[in-house]
C-alpha cells in the first residue's frame, strides 16, 4: 500500500504520514470500468432498438476510452496526488449520458420535431473539449493558490458572464428562461461557466474577509448577528440573485448561486446565523418574485398539479402563458419504470419532446433502467459532491477550502435542484444535469469543476516534501550500511 | 473551517437522500397508478403495438388488425380494420386510437388486447420463449345470414333496429341498427379520421347513427305489448284459455275518467275472446285487462319479462320501462304499450323468446366463447335461465294466439311455408299529443316440425318518409321478421 521503496519498513508507523498512495492505479481499475459500463450500456441499447450491435460501438468505445486514458495520464503526470475516484465517477456518468442521447437520437418522434438525431456525435466532441480543458487546468493550474490573485477579476467575468443573456441579440428566451446566448450558431448557456467564476471570487473575497464577518456581531437569541454593514456582501448576492430571478426568470440559476454564496459564507466565519438568513433571504425572494412573474407563476402551478398543466396545453389553453406537458410527461416516464426499468432503448420517454435529451434526461434514465438505475445514478451524485467535500476538509490552506466546498456545494444543490425539478419534487427549473444532460456548456464547465477539485486534493493530499524531521527515519538510513 | 464543511456534508447527504426518497416515491409507490393512468400515452401505445384480437362470427373474423404506416409522429403500430363494418359496428362497437372503444370492443378489450388477467400466465410464457404478445379472440353467437337479412330490410325501409334470438339458449343472432356507420373509417388518428368522426356526432348529424337502436334506445311499443297483458291474464287467472270470452263493452270508458279507449277502426272487441282480440289488436279488450288485473300485477309480469333492468349481453342494454305508479286508466293504457311504456327492441324480443320457449326466459348472450391467441377455449357461456314468465301451458296458449294473427289476422306478411310462425304487430303512437309517425313493430317466432324455435325476432322500424297510413307493424316490419327467420332457418338446414 505503501509508495515507499525501502523494503524494510514494514514496522514504520511514520511511512504513511510521509508518503500517502497515490492511488492512481485505483484510479485506472475504476476507469475501466467506467468505460465498460456505458459500452455495454451502448451495445444494449442498438440491441433493443435494431436488434444489432450498433455499427459505432468500437469507435464510441474507443473513443471514450481514449479521452479516459489521456484524462488518467494527465491525472498521473500533473496531479499524481489526486482523489482517485472523481475522474472515474464523472467519466462514468459522462459516458452514460452519451449512451442515453444516442439512444434519444433513435427516437422517430424526436426526429420529426426536429428535437434529436445528431446530439450523440456533437455530445462526443463536447466531451473531447470537456476533457481537454480539464488537462489544460491540470497543467498550467499548478497550484489552486494562484486563482486567489484573480479574486476581483472573477467578480466582474461572473457578472458579465449572468448579464450576457440579457444583451439583446445574444439572449435566446427558450421556453420562458433566459440563461442561453447563441454565439455562430451554438447555443451557450454562461450560468455553467459562471459557477465556477463565481466560486473563485466568492473564496477569494470570503477568505480576506472572513474575519470581519465572524467576529463583529452581537450574540441575540443564541444567533450572532452580524452588524448592519457585515450584511453588505450576502445583500449584493442576494440582489442578484434576484435580479436573475425576474431577467433570467430560471429560479434554479438563482437558487443555486445564492445557495453556494451561503455555503461558503458559512464555511468561511462558521456562523450559523448566515444559514438563517440566507434561507430568510432566499424564501423572501423567491415568495417575492413569484408573486408577480408569471413565468415563475406557471412553473410553480405545473410542479404543484402537473395533470392540471398536461391538459391545458393538450387543449392548447391560449391564454398568453406558455402550458407544457412535461412535468406530467417526466412523471409518467419514471412511474412507467417502475422498479427495474423498461430496459435501455424500450421506454417512451420521447414523449417528453422538448429537451427531453438535456433539461429531462433523468426521466430517459428512470424509465429505462427503472429506480435502481436512478439511485445508482443519485448515488454517483452524491459520491462525487462527498469527494469533493472530503477534498474540502483535506486542504490546508482556508482558500482550497473554500474554492472545493463552493464547487462541491453548487454541484450537489445543481442535482438537487434539477432531479428534484424532473421528479416533480420541487418546480422545473432551466438547468442540466451535470454531465449526463446534451449541451456543450454544461459538459465542458463541468469538466473544468472536476479538474479544479482534483487539482485541489492533489495539492492537499501530496505528501509534505520534509520528512527529515523525523529522527527515527534518519537513524535507521545511517545506521544500515 | 472543518466543523461547517462537516455540517455541509451532511446536508449535502441529505439533499441526496430527499432524491433518493422521492425516487422511491415515484418509482415505487406510485409506479403503478402512474403506468397505468389513462392519460398516460404508453397505455395507447401498448394497446395498439400488437394486432388486436379478432371478433369471429360463425366461424369467420369480421375485425381485423393492419400495420399503420410508422412514422414519428405516429406512435401507435396497428390500427382496427372491420369487415362489412356499418352491418356489425351495433355488435362490435368501435375501437380508435383516438376515440377509445365501446361495446363489444370495450367490454372484452382485455382479451383482444391480451391484458386481461386469465392470458397472465401464457403472456409471461411468451415473454421468456421471445414470442411478441397477441390478443385473444371473442367468438360471437351471431348469425351472419340473419344479420344481413335484418341489415338489408332496415337498409330499404329507413331507420330501425332488429334483434333476434334463439329462444331456447338466449343466443343473439342477430342485433342491427340503422342507419350504421364504419368503424373503420376512424379506427386511426389522421385528420380524415377526426373528420369522419366529427360527421358522425349527433349534434352533427341528425340521424344518430352511432345510436345502437337495438340496445340502447327505448320505444313505445304499442300493440305488441299486448302479448305481456295477455301473459298477465293467463298468468293471474283472469281468464284461462285464449276460448273464453272476455269481460270486454265497447265502448269501454277507462275507470276513473270519462274517456274512451279507441279502437282502430271498427273491430269486432265486444266481449271478444283473448285470440281474436289479439288477431284483430283491440285496444279496449287488453286496456281492461291491465285496468282490471292493476299496475302491481302488471308490473310484477312485465318485470319477469325483464322490464325494468339493464340487460349484459355482455354489452349493456338499457333498461324498458314499465312505470310502478299509475292509476287504473294509466294502467290500461300502459298494457297496450303507450303512456309511458318504452322498450328496447332486446326487451320485445326476449319476450318472444320467451314466450316460443315454453314460459322459459334465457339471459340473452353474443359472446359465445373467449378464446386465448391459440384458439383454445378460455371461456364458454353457458345459457342461463332468467325467469319463467309463464307457465309452459300458458305459453303455448299464447302461441297459438300469436299464430292465428300471423295465420289469418294483421300478421299474414310473416308467413313462411313449411313453418308455423306466431307474431304480432305493433303501430306506437309517439310525439305530443301523437302527432309524430308512429313507429311500426313487428315481433315472432318459428316453429318448426318438433315443436321447437330457432328464432324469436323483434323488428321496430321509424320510417319518415311513409304515410301514416302505411305505417303498420304488419306492412312494414313483418317482411323484415319474416327474411330473418328464414335466413336463420335456412342456415340450420
């Protein structure tokens, strides 16, 4: 277990202080399996619908094989130090997802509307970029510290990033939510990309003011309260937050960013009272605003009686609010899987229609591979956003911290929020599930987070370069000829 | 810091575990309720991803599956064809894609669809042996000589229904209803399907074709209803034998008024026997009857005739009326099948039947068997006794009556050589004040050499276009009764 090479050490507690394992070879098991799943997973499904192999499984498997391998040698090159189960995880749900959007690409229904047929291919390639950012962040992000310098440059890309919707022209309004710009034909989707600007100003600007922020406050009814002026920084957030709210109209963009400043808000100054007011903040907006958009108004009257919504956009209800179907449609895709599943390529989640390759891939996976497919999925999920926790507590330096539990924080809320939005849990909102979901912003940020967190825990986990401290060490290296 | 990042990841757990709960939720506890819900589209494509089982007459499908034209938008992969659809759509029923289905398509759509519980254990055989799933049949008691005759005559004489049966099982041979239409031509969901659809709709088209006249519409039924006062009187001793001369002055004002009851025209019904008064249908000789056996005895024969209850052939029939309310002059009036009699053309003929079969009322059927995709028997129905009416010695009374109108009294057009046929006929008068055209009935039976009946038909045709004058059970119904029986009867040769 031990990276050591000296051959008598197997007495010495103080090894695995001095050199913890690297892991990669773990790392290597598990991408294999990571590559194999979806391959098979990808055989299954031309199975199901042509009764064949599909003619692409070698270059599919190949491919994905390849953008694994290259991310593993990264990985071992540039980060040896690194959790070992982030890159298989995400590789895993990545290729999954490519499975499941071929497999809507087969869809005749979603051909007619023109809703899929070539999304596996370009997913492939958003992929292959995914992968390649994640080594360019692998190597030239060295250490995770020097993100700290561009604390306030952060900010203002983070805000240019949420305004670019807005700008006329760019801005694309797809179904109601305006988080897209479409840039020579694609559509970008900058709220992905702006998570992770985000989480860097937020850790860069909660670390220098952390202590300001915890320390100056009056102790009210077992709550410290912060004083008047402390509040400056989380009313900022919260004012654009809500401004997203009412522009953007996507409660989920809004949730999320809100939700990670307070996270970390938390994490930085260790007062409770901020997780209090943050949900004070957040029900007050989101009650606010609802209470005169009407984008919001629908989604929320969809999400509390969807069969109520099924019917009026069956009866083509014009009453100047877009009626959709597919809260409904979600719903009866995961009840029609039942427990173990339709079986790949055998559901009729198509009938979801509109995004039902991104926003509602979930409700594909809940209809073929039934409820032990998604808690499988929920599971992966959850390991992912507990790894990178664990990566949280494993930094030495409060900035690490900070940056890996905003990261970590904003992916488990993006999969609350939008698994619990296609399960009827909480109302719809615009975002992706990461990974899985078609769409080249959310794959290629995504990527980039995973190679931020595994830059993160290399750095945390590496072992201290001076072990000469430890006596014993040096007596047995100078006694032995 | 790691006392927070301890709490988020807790909470962080938690948030997964809300997914996770509500998985189950969905996935679990509400699977069922969700797959099977009716709006859910799987259900209809489920249905229609295999050929529907097929409804068999005499050996022979009149329904049929055939593969749509698969494309994106339609999801559904065979559609309903019918055989000489507007003859039997009273029988079948329809099953669309979009409009769902009804009667015989709806009642056993379990079976034809292959979902039913008792084709269970054969679906998950052929789930493991890689067999696709396939409907079952549903073998009809329909005679398709008889259902043509029965179509045809209503085709030449306007709208009407016919329903025949074997008296001595309750067997349907035939049930037709006129004007028809094709089921076939909105089985799917094109644009020329909704159409057709739309014309058929009675706010659409006044002649209702999509009524099945035979089962669910009621009528007066005038005259013929004067065989179930007759049945009364012998049942309740009120007279004995068709011989014995009735209690009867004409004129005959009905008790507790000051009106009359008409004859029409100008009958021999003072005092008449029960066999000429029903030869000649006097209204004032059976209007006494009623009055003097009252509604309770009335009713009580009427009900064991039937009246009163929805009848499930599997397919239901509504419901004859006969009121349980009425004073002695709406009782007389009642026993000659006006006031509020109305009966469905199934109720007359049962009553046929009932009387050809000796007293002895069988539950009429059209489902004969239920047979798995195999062809094996899954279900045979057996015939079932109703009720007895009357007694065997009663009924042959009153067939002997019912012969001598076809013999020598207003039924001589439902003669057939070689066969002894007892009927009667009817002209109910409807509307306000009668203004309408009456409705012309016709119910019989024949006998053949041993005594026993193949056939009990009753015939009911509204017809617009004849005068008033023409308008007579015996005129334009009997010819109808008449073709029937002898298709039946040829068929049995």
């Amino acid at each position: 277990m031990s990276s050591t090479t000296n051959p008598s050490s197997h007495h010495t507690s103080t090894i695995g202080a001095i050199g913890a394992p690297s892991r990669r070879n773990t790392e290597l098991a598990l991408l294999v399996f990571a590559v194999a799943v979806p391959v098979f997973a990808y055989a299954n499904v031309g199975l199901a619908i042509n009764n064949q192999v599909p003619a692409g499984l070698l270059s599919y498997g190949l491919g994905l094989g390849l953008l694994a391998g290259v991310a593993h040698l990264a990985v071992r090159k540039f980060a040896p130090y690194a959790d070992p189960l982030l890159l298989p995880l995400a590789t895993l749900l990545n290729g999954l997802g490519l499975v499941v959007i071929w497999r809507l690409d087969q869809s005749k229904l979603l051909q007619a509307i023109r809703q899929a047929g070539t999304a596996a291919p370009r997913q492939l390639f958003y992929t292959a970029m995914g992968i390649a950012l994640f080594v360019v962040v692998l190597i030239f992000l060295k250490d995770h510290r020097v993100l700290q310098r561009y604390t306030y440059i952060s900010m203002v890309g983070a805000l240019v990033l949420l305004l670019l919707p807005l700008v006329p022209g760019l801005g694309q309004n797809i179904y109601g939510a305006k988080i897209w710009i479409s840039v020579a034909g694609f559509s970008i989707q900058p709220g992905e990309f702006a998570k992770i600007v985000l989480a860097v100003f937020f850790a860069g600007y909660l670390m220098v003011k952390r202590d300001a922020l915890a320390l100056a406050s009056r102790r009210f009814m077992g709550l410290y309260l912060p004083r008047g002026r402390d509040l400056g920084p989380i009313l900022v957030v919260w004012a654009i937050s809500i401004l997203i709210l009412v522009f953007e109209t996507d409660l989920g963009t809004s949730l999320l960013f809100f939700g990670m400043f307070v996270i970390m808000l938390y994490v930085a100054t260790e007062r409770t009272s901020w997780i209090v007011f943050g949900l004070l903040m957040s029900a007050v907006g989101a009650v606010g605003v609802a209470s005169f958009e009407p984008h919001i108004q629908t989604r929320v009257q969809a999400w509390l009686d969807p069969m109520r919504e099924y019917q009026l956009s069956r009866a083509g209800t014009k009453d100047g609010i877009v009626h959709s179907e597919q809260a409904m449609q979600a719903l009866w895709a995961f009840g029609s899987g039942g427990t173990l599943g339709s079986g790949l390529g055998q559901g009729h989640s198509d009938l979801i229609r509109f995004a039902a390759n991104s926003d509602f891939i979930l409700a594909t996976f809940g209809e073929e591979l039934g409820l032990a497919g998604i808690m499988a999925i929920l599971l992966i999920y959850g390991l992912i956003v507990e790894r990178g926790i664990r990566t949280a507590l494993a930094a030495r330096d409060p900035f690490g911290k900070l940056l890996a539990i905003g990261l970590s924080g904003a992916f488990a809320l993006q999969v609350f929020v939008v698994a619990g939005g296609v399960m009827g849990l909480i109302p719809l909102t615009g975002m992706t599930m990461p990974f899985l979901a078609y769409g080249g912003s959310s794959v290629i940020a995504n990527w980039a987070l995973i190679g931020i967190l595994i830059r993160i825990s290399d750095t945390a986990r590496r072992p201290a370069p001076a072990p000469a401290s430890d006596p014993d060490a040096e007596m047995t290296q100078v006694v032995r000829p | 810091m790691n006392k927070p990042l301890r709490r988020i990841a807790i909470f962080c757990g938690l948030l997964i575990l809300t997914l996770l709960i509500r998985s189950n939720w969905i996935q679990y506890a509400k699977a069922d309720s969700l797959k099977n819900d009716s709006e859910n589209r799987r259900v209809t494509i489920a249905r229609y991803s295999t050929p529907r089982g097929d409804i068999i007459v005499g050996g022979s499908p009149i329904t049929g599956s055939t593969e749509t034209k698969s494309s994106g938008l339609n999801d559904l992969k065979y559609k309903r064809t019918y055989k000489n659809g507007p003859m039997w759509a009273p029988v079948t029923g329809f099953a669309s894609q979009a409009y769902d289905a009804n009667l015989l398509e709806k009642v056993e759509d379990g079976i034809l669809t292959g979902n039913d519980d008792r084709l269970f254990f054969r679906n998950t055989l052929d789930m493991i042996t890689g067999k696709p799933k396939q409907g079952g049949n549903v073998v009809t008691t329909l005679n398709a000589a008889a259902q043509k005759a029965a179509y045809n005559g209503l085709k030449s004489h306007g709208k009407g229904a016919v329903v025949a049966l074997e008296p001595s099982t309750g067997k349907i041979l035939a049930l037709a209803s006129y004007p028809s239409y094709d089921p076939s031509s909105f089985a799917g969901t094109a644009n020329a399907d909704a159409e057709a659809w739309k014309k058929l709709q009675k706010e659409n088209n006044p002649d209702d074709p999509m009524l099945n006249r035979a089962l669910r519409e009621t009528y007066p039924p005038g005259s013929i209803f004067k065989v179930v006062t007759a049945a009364a009187a012998l049942e309740n001793g009120l007279y004995t034998s068709a011989e014995q001369p009735t209690d009867s002055p004409l004129p005959w004002v009905m008790p507790g008024t000051t009106t009359e009851l008409k004859n029409q025209g100008d009958i021999p019904c003072k005092n008449a026997t029960m066999r000429e008064a029903l030869r000649v249908s006097c209204n004032t000789v059976f209007g006494k009857i009623g009055s003097d056996l009252g509604n309770e005895k009335m009713l009580a024969e009427a009900e064991k005739f039937g009246f009163n209850k929805e009848q499930f052939t599997p397919v239901r029939a509504n419901a004859s009326v006969f009121s349980d309310d009425m004073n002695k002059s709406q009782t007389a009036l009642s026993s000659i099948g006006q006031f509020n009699t109305a009966t469905t053309p199934l109720q007359m003929a049962m009553v046929t039947a009932a009387i050809a079969n000796d007293g002895k009322l069988m539950k009429p059927y059209m489902v004969d068997e239920l047979q798995t995709p195999s062809v094996d028997t899954l279900e045979q129905t057996r015939p079932e006794e109703l009720s007895r009416p009357l007694s065997s010695r009663n009924a042959q009374i009153l067939q002997s009556m019912m012969e001598t109108v076809v013999k020598d009294g207003t039924g001589k057009n439902a003669q057939i050589n070689g066969v002894t046929v007892g009927g009667k006929t009817g002209t109910a008068q409807h509307g306000v004040d009668n203004k309408e055209k009456p409705y012309a009935w016709f119910i019989s039976y024949a006998k053949t050499g041993d005594g026993s009946s193949p056939v009990a038909v009753a015939v009911v045709v509204e017809d617009e276009n004849a005068n008033r004058g023409d308008i007579s059970g015996g005129g334009l119904a009997a010819p109808i009764a008449k073709s029937v029986m002898e298709a039946v009867i040829n068929s049995r040769k």
